[in-house]
C-alpha cells in the first residue's frame, strides 16, 4: 500500500492506497521565502514596474488607503508584506494617523476583529484603523462615472476620497478575470454589490455559457479582466504590491508599481508556478482544497474542484476533500440549489443575474458530469442538497471508494488542487 497525505482544514490526512491502482500525483511548483538571499517582497518594492519606489510616491499629510484581501486570501500573508509596506511608509515620514486600511471583501462576508488581526497583524492593527468594506452598505459607496463609456462603477467611497491608494494581494488563475490580484482589489474588492454583479455577468452569453475570452490563465479579449483595469484607473490606485505564492505558503515572486504593467508581470509567474501538464484523464480523482483557510467554505472551494474536474473523465468519481469551517459560503448560495437541477438555475440566472447563483449553477453542472464524494463537516442534508454524496471522515469515502474500484485503476492525486491549474497547452495571457 502506498502512503499519501493531504491537508484537510487544519489537519493533516494519511492514508493508504491500494498497490492496484495506478496514481499520477499533480501537483504545482514549490518555492521558498528568500531564495538565493533574496527577500522578494523588498526586491520588488526596490524594483517597481513602471513606477516610481513607494516611498516616492507617499507625502507625508496625504491620507493613504491601504487595500488587502479577506479571510479566504489569508494564505496570501498579508501581514508578512504589510510590514514591508510600513517601512516604505516609516521611511516617507508618513505618520500613522494619516493611514488606513480597507479589507476589499468583494461581496464576501464581514470579517471580525479577530479576523483583522491575523490578515494584518498584531503590530499594524495597533498601529492603524482597519475597516471592512461593505458591498451593500450604499452609504459608503460613491457612483464614479467613466467618461466617454456611459458607464460608471460605485465604489467605497473612503478608498475613493483618499489621496493615494495602495493595492495589495496575491495572484492565481482565476476562472472569471483570468488572474486574481491587481485590479481586483478595487472591483470586485471595493466596489458595490451592483458593479460587482453587471462586472461578472459580462463572463456569459445570452445562453449563460461563458464568453470565448472567458479563460483561465488568459487576459487577453477577457470583458471582465478589461472592465476591472478600467475601474483602477478611474479610482487611481497609485501603487499595486502583489505576491505569487505556492501551495505550502511560501512566496514565489513579488511584484510592485504599476497596477497594470506589475500585476501582468506577475501573471507571467503564477502561470509558471500554478500550470500543470497532464497526459491524459482518469476515472478517479482524489483532490484536497490545500488545507486552511482554502478550504474554510465550499463556495470559495469551488475554484478547486473544477482543477479537479478538467483531469476527471466525463461519468468518472472525484473524491473532494473540503473542510469548511464557516460553511458553505454566501448565505443565499443554497436557496439557488433548492430550486432544482441546471435548467431551473439557468431559469432563475435568466430572470436576474446574480453571482452566486452562476457558482450554483457551476456547481451543480459538475454534480451532473461526474458523482462527487464529499468529505467536509457540512451536514449531511445539505451536501445531498448540492447533488453530492457526503462523508464526515476521509476513511468512510475512501473505504467506499475502493470498494467501488477493487481492480486496477487510474487515479489522479491533487493534494493542493485550489494552487494546481491542470492544462494540456499553456496560453498565452
């Protein structure tokens, strides 16, 4: 029996698999913090990308916004780059009193104090005041009209009042923009619930299939990706400090300056790091998420299990592996499953777009493609509610799982599959 191992919440999962059975492990590039003694969070800030070092760029008396991911991005470590964004600050003269900093939680939930704390770190949460930005809360949104567009984006208005804004985060292929990071900090990060939902709508056709420059990994005739560096540039981020980091927490690369030029400088790396060639699809896939906090809800752990997918042949079983310590996610995601199977979503879609019910939709289509087996401490009901077989303990799946392929069979093993981006040719950005 061969030994693997997986991190499921903040666990760490061993298990055995038959001597049988054929297992190809994907999995991405690792790095290490600091590789060849060079630190490169203070590489990039010494080495922005058509911009001038922040430090340059800050006055002291400016008010300054500072803009950093929620929970689900805390593997990101924000608080490590942070620190490294103070002193740029301390070294400007720049007084505390002046700085804040905003939590761009897109139309994710609030986070808690205790939250703020471990995104930004004990030193700079009793150094400077952190909020919650807030997509509904329309008393803190201002409407920023695009000239010559007839379009216009409402954004929080502390961030669009500011004198400079900061933009931080970290960079992975994503389904919808093609890449996390870089403009997504200001919309969907700061930006109105209605901004948000017109933004990703544009990703679909009258059909609600996804648009042709709709790719993973890919900018270029993207709609979304497009409407996203046009609301940076009318807010005015003035700076944009990006990590790219691996499936174990370590940063890869930095990027910084320019919140066009340096976040494409940065694409060009995650796609290095995150792609993965595969020779050919298997029957049965076993995917973990990564471990805590990729895994804290299902909604954000959808993005791993469609990695998961594009290696699964079509009818074949993917045992998931998803914690979720918070949940499924956005507090209305499960009503769009009660409605019924693909076509009553699309119905719903039709009669008004709303994001979490495209991710049901997703969801849902991967139910009906392939049987999904899943492990999380959601209950039971509610998993069969999203068309998926659960399990409260990896042995129970496994067992059953084996039971089911007692011969020889082709697996394929994801231990970090939310960092693992399977692909059969690399596109261009």
């Amino acid at each position: 029996m061969a030994s693997y191992r997986l991190k499921w919440g903040k666990e760490t999962l061993n298990f055995d698999l038959p001597p049988s059975w054929h297992i190809e492990t994907l999995l991405s590039k690792e790095a290490r913090d600091g590789e060849n003694g060079t630190d490169p969070v203070q590489f990039a800030l010494d080495h922005p990308i058509k911009s001038k070092r922040l430090e340059e760029i800050v006055r002291p008396g400016e008010r300054i916004a500072v803009l950093v991911n929620d929970m689900t991005r805390l593997w990101n470590r924000p608080s490590q780059y942070l620190r490294a964004i103070f002193e740029r600050f301390d070294v400007a003269g720049i007084r505390d009193r002046d700085v804040f900093i905003v939590i761009a939680t897109g139309m994710h939930r609030q986070n808690s104090p205790e939250e703020h704390r471990m995104l930004v770190g004990e030193e700079i949460y009793d150094r400077v005041p952190v909020f919650n930005h807030d997509c509904r809360d329309n008393d803190w949104l201002v409407k920023v009209e695009e000239k010559n567009a007839g379009n216009s984006f409402l954004i929080n208005r502390r961030v669009f009042k500011a004198d400079r804004v900061i933009a931080t985060g970290g960079i992975v292929l994503h389904g919808l923009a093609g890449f996390s990071g870089g403009p997504k900090s200001i919309l969907p990060g700061v930006s109105g619930i209605e901004t948000i939902q017109r933004n990703h709508a544009l990703a679909l056709d009258k059909n609600f299939k996804l648009k042709k420059g709709i790719q993973k990994g890919v900018l270029r005739g993207n709609p979304l990706a497009a409407e996203m560096q046009r609301a940076a540039r009318l807010v005015g981020v003035d700076f944009l400090l990006n990590v790219v980091v691996d499936g174990n927490g370590h940063y890869a690369a930095a990027f910084a300056g320019d919140i066009i030029e340096a976040h494409k400088a940065g694409c060009v790396s995650a796609k290095q790091l995150f792609q993965i060639p595969f020779p050919k699809k298997a029957p049965v896939v076993i995917a973990g998420v990564g471990g805590y906090p990729r895994d804290i809800e299902l909604y954000q752990a959808v993005k791993a299990l469609e990695n998961a997918t594009v290696v699964t042949r079509e009818g074949g079983t993917i045992l998931f592996m998803c914690h979720c310590q918070d949940g499924l996610g956005p507090d209305d995601w499960l009503s769009w499953f009660e409605l019924g199977g693909t076509r009553d979503i699309a119905i719903k879609l039709a009669e008004e777009f709303r994001f979490p019910g495209f991710a049901a939709l997703k969801l849902a289509t991967f139910a009906k493609k392939y049987r999904i087996l899943l492990v999380s401490t959601l209950p039971p009901d509610v998993v069969r509610k999203l068309h998926m077989t659960p399990f409260s303990n990896a042995e129970n799946a496994l067992e059953k799982l084996q039971n089911d392929h007692t011969g020889s069979c082709s697996v394929i093993f994801m231990p970090s599959a939310a960092s693992t981006v399977p692909v059969r040719h690399r596109l261009e950005l």
